[in-house]
C-alpha cells in the first residue's frame, strides 16, 4: 500500500489515498506511520486540511506513532487552509510529546502567527529556532 500511497501523494490523488486507507481498514491490513504519514501529505498537497486532521487523529486511535513528518504534514495542511489555530494546538502538542521540530515546523509556526497577529508567539518562535540553531528562512 505504501507505493499506491505514494502515487496518489505525487499525483495530488487524496480520493484515491483515502481509498486506499479504507482499504486497508477494512481489510485489518496493519497500518503504519509511514503509510498515514504519506496519505497526511497528499490531503495536505490537495489543500484538504480537514481530512489531513482526520488521517493524524486516525494515528492515535490505532496507535501508530506519530513523528515530526506526521505533525510537518498536518501542520503544512492546516497553514495552507488558514487554520492558523490548529497550526498553534499542533506545534504545541508536539513539545509537549517530545517531538523534535524542525525549520518547518517552526517557519509554519511563525507564518500561522502572522497570520493570527500574534506577533510575540513568532517572536518566541523566532528565538527558539535560533536556540536549536536551525537555519530560518520563508515559507
């Protein structure tokens, strides 16, 4: 399934991946981080941000582990739909599980702040980035 989900992510297919998904559950085929991950970012690339959640909360419900590329791509989506709250809940779950961020991360977290007109939380943002010594730049 991980091929067909990565076709689907490439060609901009979400449908296609989310039938794959139901496929997959109703077939009780285990899923796996890797597989969510890539159907996350296809609904991401689609500008489906609401799906993308769906697919990131699926994760916890089967108990797949989530990691940076999960929350990147949730993330990514929810910018892209003007969620900029939702970018905020998902950047603060993440610290709060450990979850190491990247320059991704953090630019989406300062363009989600720019969007709010939270300019302090990008401030804050700003000097974490530079405190882990990632490289900042534009989204």
């Amino acid at each position: 399934f991980g091929v067909a989900f990565n076709a689907c992510e490439k060609g901009r297919q979400w449908e296609k991946a989310l039938g794959y998904f139901t496929v997959m559950v109703q077939a009780k085929v285990e899923l796996d981080t890797i597989a969510l991950n890539t159907a996350i970012s296809a609904c991401e690339k689609a500008g489906k941000w609401e799906t993308a959640l769906q697919l990131f909360g699926e994760m916890a419900r089967s108990e797949v582990e989530s990691d940076a590329i999960s929350y990147s791509a949730a993330i990514s989506a929810c910018l892209k739909g003007g969620e900029w709250e939702k970018v905020l809940q998902l950047v603060s779950v993440m610290a709060e599980r450990k979850v190491e961020s990247d320059a991704i991360t953090f630019n989406a977290a300062i363009s989600a702040c720019e969007t709010g007109g939270e300019w302090e939380k990008a401030l804050q943002f700003f000097t974490e980035m530079c405190q882990n010594e990632l490289e900042p730049n534009t989204i």
